[in-house]
C-alpha cells in the first residue's frame, strides 16, 4: 500500500452498496479493516495478538475491545456522526501510515496507541477563550478562501465541509478530486511561514496558500473583521438553503465566541496571496524522513525561498 492511501481505499468500500470489513493492507504488521456497519457507518477493526489497552478517543466514535473466536484482540471503531467521515477517515490513514513501519506487532500496536491519544488531545472541544492576534489572522485567511477563493467553483456548503483544519487535521482543506489545501496568513513583517507537524506538507497533491493579512481600521477599503466574515457565509449557505451547522461546530471547534468585542474591534486588510506547488525539493520535513522516536516538529520556511515553486499570485488566479 505505498501509492494509495488507506482513506482512498476505505472510501472505496463507504460507496459500496455492500456493508463489512476488508482487510487494507496485508503487509502490515497489524491487521487493520475497514468498511462500513449495515447501517453505513464507517468502522475499523485493528486485530492483533496481544491485549490492547482500550483507548478513548471522543464522543462520536465507539471504541470496543473484545477478543473473537481465534483468541485474537479487536479493537473496533465505528463512527456515530457521518458528518466527520473525512476526519475519521484520515485519522485512520494516520494510524496506518505510523505504525506501518514498526519492527513487531507489539511495537505497531504502540504507536497506534500513541497516534491516537494525540488524536484524541486534539479533537476534543477547546474551552471558550480569545484567539491570539496570530490565530485569529489564521482563520479570517481561511474564512477569505472560503469566501472568495474556493467558492468560484464549488458550493458554499462543499466548501465549508472540505474546510478540515478546524476539526484537527493536518491541512485546511481537503476536496475530492484536487487535493489538500494548507493555508498560511502572515503579517506585513513576516518572510517566514510556521509550519506545525511533520505531517503538515508530507501529503500527495498539496498547494500551499500563503496570505498577506494586515492588521487596519474599519475604514479601510475592503477591510473585514472575524463576524462579518461568519456572517458572509451563513448568508451564502442559506441562499443555498443549508444549515450553518458544519460552520457552528468548526468555530466551536477553535473555541470562538463572536460575541466578544475583540473579533468586532480587530480589522484585517488581505494585501496579498501566492500559491505553492509542494513537489519534489520543496523546503519541508517529512514524518518518514525523521529517525525513529522523533516527533511533534515544529519549524519555519523562509518565503523567499518558496518562489521557485509559485504557481499563482493575487491578480492571477486562475
């Protein structure tokens, strides 16, 4: 399984008219299936022969630990809400892809178990609270892309669902078809993006967006605050008579509270955006790449030395 990803193929079998499990990949050191429940849940079963802890992960996934007929462990879990089928679906990839490698099932079993406490830490709800001046930059650059970018060719409502960072993963947003997404707001001052993981840009088919947005005043020309730009959306959404559910739960995710004076006190202005192409010898870490027991990297990419990977800029967007 080194050229299709464990989600490519779990998403084959969700749209399958037939339910059950498959097995994903037979070389690997632990038994991982997925498929879908009767009632079209997605679920994965990771079987193995020593004795699991049961992990907890969150509310809307079910995890079962029981030992089957062979005396073998399974852990199963299956999804409760179908609105995070794409979250579920790379969490699992994530799961795969880090314990593909382990030297015995054991140590496999391990880092399944490690992968998914990180998982579990990042998902779960924030407590109510401001943004800093640096995330909140960040989401109004996506909401920007929401808004202005990707909705030249998809619905609001696609592009709401694809936007996948705020419920924990890796990039932006993902849409079926065209690839990954991660977007970068700076500051006027800054020739330096941050990259969080050693996941973020270790992805097939990855632009990275980097935006311009300066901090202004509301009388500005174009300038924009974090409600006015929430409110943009739900009134797209409802022109295509969609809920604004999936956006409520991304800002509850981030612990947003848009009632706070902060968000309709602080103006942003975007000045610019560039588009990378992430190919071969683009200035990244990747997780394979890193010696065994090193993680959670953190690092920069100097902006200047991103230009010979520039597709696009503001005035062409094509």
């Amino acid at each position: 399984m080194t050229e299709v990803s464990l989600a490519a193929i779990w998403r084959e079998h969700l749209l399958s008219p037939d339910s059950g499990l498959h097995l994903a990949d037979p070389s690997h050191p632990l038994q991982i299936f997925v498929g879908k429940t009767d009632q079209a849940a997605p679920r994965m079963v990771i079987r193995s022969v020593a004795r699991p802890a049961r992990p907890a992960l969150s509310e809307i996934v079910l995890v079962e630990r029981y030992q089957d007929g062979s005396g073998k462990w399974n852990l199963r879990f299956t999804l409760q809400n179908r609105a995070f089928n794409e979250v579920f679906l790379r969490l699992a990839d994530h799961v795969h892809a880090s314990s593909a490698k382990a030297p015995s099932e054991e140590a496999a079993l391990d880092r399944v178990l490690v992968v998914l406490d990180e998982w579990r830490r990042l998902i779960r709800p924030r407590p109510a609270g401001l943004l800093s001046m640096e995330a909140l930059r960040g989401l109004v650059g996506e909401l920007w892309l929401v808004l202005e970018h990707f909705t030249a060719s998809k619905s609001m409502d696609a592009v709401v669902h694809g936007w996948l960072g705020p419920l924990g993963l890796p990039q932006d947003f993902w849409f079926e078809g065209e690839g990954h997404y991660e977007a970068k707001a700076v500051g006027p001052a800054m020739d330096r993006v941050k990259i969080s993981s050693e996941s973020q840009l270790d992805v097939d088919d990855l632009e990275l967006i980097v935006l311009l947005v300066a901090n202004t005043s509301e009388t500005t020309v174009g300038a924009f605050n974090l409600p006015i730009l929430v409110a943009r959306v739900r009134e797209r959404l409802l022109t295509e008579g969609v809920v604004s559910d999936a956006l409520d739960e991304r800002l509850t995710r981030l612990g947003v509270q848009l009632n706070d004076h902060f968000y309709s006190d602080t103006w942003f202005v975007l000045e610019g955006m560039e588009r990378y192409k992430v190919t071969d010898g683009f200035p990244r870490i990747v997780g394979s790449d890193l010696t065994a027991g090193i993680g959670r990297v953190r690092y920069e990419i100097s902006i200047p030395d991103l230009e010979p990977f520039r597709i696009a800029h503001l005035g062409d967007m094509s």
